[in-house]
C-alpha cells in the first residue's frame, strides 16, 4: 500500500508481532487507529496466485474507518508532520521496521 500522505488518527503502536504467511512467518510492526485517510492510494493484494492491484483515482483520498482498524506493515516511511496534535515541520523523515523500531 503506497500513497502520497498517510494519516492515522488516535494510532496506537502495538509493536513488533511475528504473524504468519503463505511464505512463512514474518516480523512486522503492528499498528491500530481510529481512522485512516490514504491520498492517491495504489495498493497490491495477492489473490491466489495472482496479484490484484487497487488504486484510488489521481488526488482523491481514500478513507477506513470502523472500531478499530488494525495494520500489519513490514515498513513504514514518510515525513512526520504532527504527533499527539502537535504540528511538526516536514523535516523529520523516517523509515520503521521490525529492525529500526526506536525504544
């Protein structure tokens, strides 16, 4: 899942979990949100043996919302602009992994 700005509203980080794949058994880092709106969302799914490609139209901004929606993402990066309602300047560029997670 890819897109041009990402944001999380009421996120909790559930930290690293081990889940299992087709593949086997992967580390990846666990989140949960309120809400989350992708703007131009491009999104590869695999179905079967095949991979199903999902994306928004140019500009749009797509939206989940429900309970709680959880993510399970082998790496996040992007530019941090705001956290616990702060607003950040657009300088702190940042990439997570199971391995980079700060304590």
């Amino acid at each position: 899942m890819k897109g041009s700005r990402l944001e999380l509203r009421d996120v909790v980080f559930g930290g690293v979990v081990t889940v299992d794949t087709a593949a086997g058994p992967k580390r990846v880092l666990k989140f949960s949100a309120a809400g989350v709106t992708i703007r131009d969302l491009t999104m590869a799914v695999p179905v079967g043996p095949q991979i199903q490609h999902i994306d928004g139209a140019p500009g749009s901004t797509s939206t989940l919302r429900g309970d709680r929606i959880t993510m399970y993402v082998e790496s996040l990066t992007g530019t941090l602009s705001g956290a616990e309602g702060i607003r950040l300047p657009p300088v702190l560029r940042l990439r997570l992994t199971p391995d980079t997670v700060p304590e």
